[in-house]
C-alpha cells in the first residue's frame, strides 16, 4: 500500500469539511420558514429561490382546498430544493401544468396560485393555512 504524504491527508480532510459545511448550510437555508408578502407594488418571497413580483404582472390569484402534493402528485423538481421536512421551494415540472414555481410545505393546504402574464405561475402555501389564508386576501384586497 502506497503512503501518503501528510499533507495530501490534510488537504483531503480540509475539502471534505469544507464541502460537507457548504452542504449543510445548504439545508439550512433550505428548510427557513417562509416568507412572504404585499410590499408596495410587489410580492416579495425571500429566502432560498425567492423572488419579487410586480403586481401589474400578475393575472390572477387563487386559493385551492389542496395540497401541492395532492395537485402535481407527479411532479418533478427541475430546479430547487425538497429538504428533509417536506420543504418544497424551486422550479417544478407537471406534464398537465408544464413549469411552476413552489413555495410550500409539502402537505401544507390550501394552496395559493398566483399566475402571472408572462412568466411561470407560483404556488404558495404556509404550515398554518391562515397564513396562506391572510395571504390570498391581501392579494384580492390589491388586485382588484
């Protein structure tokens, strides 16, 4: 068997950590609660994939009793993220939808569609469904 020298060792030890601290940041990044919001003229998703949204470029809002399990149960991730909890936030992929955009706990329900004019459609929806709730109002309340 061949010896290594100590400094190949330490340079291997030192980029698995690194690599294995970027993972796991990753995942924590991941899994932070959802954040969004009716700021001015936008709705402004923060966190890991989010994005801000002019309201004059959305078409419609509307809630579903569903979850986004129940509504894409084939759907894939082409582009985000589908951590350990159940969080689903990216790009997602349905033959019957084509691409979306997911912001939500993988059982949470209703569920929040936004379509947008010339852009993916979003699907939002909160662990607590008065928030998705309270959400969906506040976007008829400005819409209209």
């Amino acid at each position: 068997m061949e010896k290594r020298s100590p400094k190949i060792t330490l340079a291997t030890i030192l980029v698995t950590a690194i690599v294995l601290a970027v993972v796991a940041c990753m995942f924590i990044y991941g899994e932070e609660p959802l954040s969004v919001g009716v700021e001015g003229d936008e709705i402004v998703i923060r966190g890991m994939y989010g994005l801000s949204v002019p309201l004059a470029d959305v078409e419609s809002a509307s809630l579903a009793e569903q979850s986004i399990g129940e509504m894409f149960p084939h759907a894939t991730r082409t582009n985000g993220y589908g951590g350990f909890g159940g969080t689903l936030k990216g790009t997602f992929h349905s033959d019957g939808a084509g691409s979306f955009m997911v912001f939500a706990g993988e059982g949470a329900a209703p569920t929040l569609r936004i379509a947008r004019k010339d852009a993916m459609d979003i699907y939002i929806s909160f662990p607590d469904e008065k928030k998705t709730r309270a959400l969906y109002d506040r976007l008829q309340e400005r819409l209209s």
